[in-house]
C-alpha cells in the first residue's frame, strides 16, 4: 500500500480511502441492501484493512446511522491502525456534541481521528452559520478540546466562494471536495487556481469525493460508446487520475465488495498508471 501525508495533521494515511456511502445507504449508485448484504461489505471492510487501506469515512446520515454501525463493528479490533473520519449535520454547538456522542456509541470509539462538517454546497450564508457563536465551528472546536475528536474539517461537492472563506478562516484541518475526471473546478493545473491550490498553501489535508464521478462517466461511456463500456478499466482510468494530482491526500472510493477493494489497491500499487497532468492540459505541444 502506498501512503501520503495528510497536510498539517501529519497522519500517514492510504492513498486510497474507503468511502462509507455504499455500505451504508440502499442502492446507492446500484442495486444494493446495507442489511441483506452486510456479509459482503464486512468481507470488504476486512479485506481492505487486510491490504493496507487505512483511511475510513463515513457520516452519521450514511444510511440513518447504518454505515457508522457497521464501521464500528469491523474496525473495533483494529482501531489503532486506521484513520477514521465522519461527519456531521448540525445547526450548532449543541447539535454538533449531540451528534458526536451518537457517532461515538455506532463507532464503537472513544475519538474520532476526523470531524468534517457535512456539507453539499457551502453557500455564504451557510459559512455564516458555522461562523456565528456558538455555532458549528464553535461546536467543533469544543469536542476537539474535550479530546473526542482529534482534527475538524469540513466537505463540500462544489466550489463555491463559502469553500474558499472556510479555507482562508484557517480553522479547519482538513478539506474534502469533488474532484474527479468530469469535475475538475477544484483545481485548474494550467492556471495554478482553484481550492485545491487555496488548500494546499495552508497545508490543509485534501481528500477526495466522488472519485469515480458518481456514475457519470460511466453512464457516458454507455450512451455514446456501449460497445466500449466493458474494454475500460474504470479503476485505472479514474481512481489513477485522482492520485496523478500531487495535491490529493487521499481519494476515496466504493469498496463495498472484496473485488472492489482489490481493484483499487491493484491501482494504488500501480505507479505506471499515473498520467501526466502538466501534459495532458498542455494546450500547446512542442513540435516533435
């Protein structure tokens, strides 16, 4: 297993993390039943601790406490060696520390490694809310200096001027966005910008959302090229772009079933299928 530093927090953690979503929630991106089939996601959970992944995130809205639950259940033994991060959804201090305590009870834990404010679009009004006394960045603070939580951050799926206030605040240790092959707003290589970049001067850690665009590009591949569909390792296409940035920390990932997990670590362990970013946005080839 290959392993980056995780910014200011200093935690060697996998380069490839394993995204909580799937195992959590009903037929998240496929046809999938958290209680039907959580033989196979322990199998999974397993597997990757098995290989080296580390890094583990989930959120107490995961399937209404379901992921948190199963997390805790396999990763109790092996607490000491992984990374584990969740999430919460509050409106303030008090909902942050009543949140905190139910994650703790479904993780079976006393700490949580990484608190992240779970947020979708982190408009201005919202980092206002965060911001406000007493206030979820209040919140967060308090459980980090009582010792439940080690580091604080926040997510976002887009980039919006509220992800970079949040960044510039330099509260937060900790940021994961949407980046991905189709979503590239985060970080723009030919212009040096994006929050990535903002991120990345202040040493926050990076970890990566939506690594296989959710979908999309696959179902792309299907509508225009379904003759091509099952020729692409999605794995290697996708996951490998993600860990081409320098900037990515770790990138998560669906691992819900053992071949999952394998496919991923195969491509962690793969430094040939790394690209290269500064040429494949080179908008200027030299003449050979």
């Amino acid at each position: 297993m290959q392993y980056r530093i995780l910014g200011r927090t200093g935690e060697r953690v996998s380069e490839s993390g394993f995204g909580g979503t799937g195992v959590g929630m009903k037929n998240y991106l496929s046809e999938w039943d958290p209680d039907a089939q959580m033989d196979a996601s322990i199998e999974a959970i397993s597997r990757a601790i098995e290989l080296g992944i580390n890094y583990f995130d989930t959120a107490a809205l995961y399937g209404r406490g379901m992921s948190e639950r199963l997390f805790g259940r396999v990763l109790k033994p092996h607490r000491d060696q992984v990374f584990l991060a969740t999430k919460v959804r509050a409106s303030d201090a008090d909902g942050v520390r009543a949140s905190v305590d139910e994650s703790l009870e479904r993780l079976q834990t006393d700490h949580i490694d990484l608190l992240q404010y779970h947020g979708e679009w982190i408009t201005d009004e919202i980092v206002q809310d965060i911001e406000k006394p007493e206030g979820v960045l209040a919140g967060l603070k308090k459980v980090q200096e009582e010792g439940l939580v080690r580091y604080i951050g926040f997510t976002s799926e887009g980039v919006t001027g509220g992800v970079s206030r949040l960044i510039s605040s330099e509260a937060f240790d900790v940021m994961q966005i949407q980046y991905n092959l189709f979503f590239q707003h985060p970080c723009d290589p030919d212009k040096k910008q994006g929050v990535m970049y903002e991120a990345e001067a202040r040493n926050m850690g990076i970890v990566l959302m939506r690594t296989f665009t959710g979908g999309v590009f696959q179902k792309w591949i299907l509508q225009v090229a379904p003759e091509h569909h099952d020729k692409i390792d999605f794995p290697r296409a996708l996951l490998a772009f993600a860990l081409s940035n320098p900037m990515t920390d770790v990138a998560l990932a669906d691992m819900r079933r053992i071949d999952w997990v394998e496919s991923k670590v195969a491509v962690v362990n793969d430094a040939s299928t790394r690209i290269d970013l500064d040429g494949l946005y080179d908008r200027f080839p030299k003449k050979q």
